[in-house]
C-alpha cells in the first residue's frame, strides 16, 4: 500500500477583519464559498487551543482548484501579529496567484488599500512579478505570464 498526497485543500490565514479580507480576495478574483462559525470541543482538540471559537471564510479561486481559509478568532485572543514582517522573515507565507493584467490588477487593489512591496519586474522572457501588501498586511504575489493569457 502506497500513501501518496491527493491534494492541497487551503492556505489558512488569520485576520481581523473577515468582512475586508473577504472584500479584497473578491477584487482579487476569489469567490466567498462560504462562511461558519467554528467551535466546540474536537475543533480545539485540532488546533491545541481548548475552547476556541473562529469564524471562516473560505475563498476559491474561479478554477475551483485553491483555496483560502480566512480566520477571525473570537477566543482565545490573538497571541502574535506577523502582518508586517518582511519577504525573508522565518516561516512567513505568502500566496503567488496567476494573472491577466498584472497592472490592472495592482490599480484595482490598490484602490482598496493594497500596497505595491516593491515594484512590478520582468523575469527574463517568461513573467511579470510583484508582492502586493493588501487587507490586514496580507502579503500576495502576483505574476502576468508574458506572451500568453495565464492559464486556467
């Protein structure tokens, strides 16, 4: 018997705001799949945090094949902020998604509080890259394959 990966379902991340990061993953292309409160005893038994007690979002891309889990807990308290660490910082984590128009897609973020990390570069012959700060800190990667519409 084989065990081998079947896929990967979701990127968690947490927030404080579920209502704006909902709202800039939707001006991203996302689409809100659904939202739940979770709590009770085996969800802590999970996560190793006892009675919490979360609500999520989960956000699909229009391909259906990723995901993003948006959490805001309600308890416990949050314990740390990472929102603001650098590109290098250990065990920080960001989301590189595939676009059409890496330009348009930079203006229509940035109306809704998004930040351009450092600029919009070309890598070799092949992509248009750049990292993007949105809602709550969240750190983005965008890239425009040249030459060809992003595949979906």
């Amino acid at each position: 018997m084989s065990n081998k990966l079947l896929r990967m379902d979701n990127i968690g991340i947490v927030v404080e705001s579920l209502d704006n990061a909902i709202s800039f993953f939707t001006e991203l292309g996302m689409i809100l799949e659904g939202r739940a409160n979770i709590e009770g005893e085996w969800s802590g038994r999970v996560t190793g945090l006892a009675s919490q007690r979360v609500e999520i979002a989960m956000m699909v891309t229009p391909d259906g094949h990723s995901r993003i889990e948006l959490s805001r807990f309600l308890t416990p308290p949050v314990e740390s902020d990472h929102r603001n660490a650098p590109v290098n910082a250990l065990g920080y984590l960001r989301a590189m998604f595939a676009v059409e128009d890496i330009d348009d897609m930079v203006t229509r973020l940035t109306r809704h509080g998004a930040q351009l990390v450092g600029e919009v570069v070309q890598y070799q012959d092949s992509y248009r890259l750049c990292y993007i700060r949105g809602a709550e800190g969240i750190l983005i990667g965008l890239a425009e394959e040249i030459g060809k519409k992003a595949k979906a």
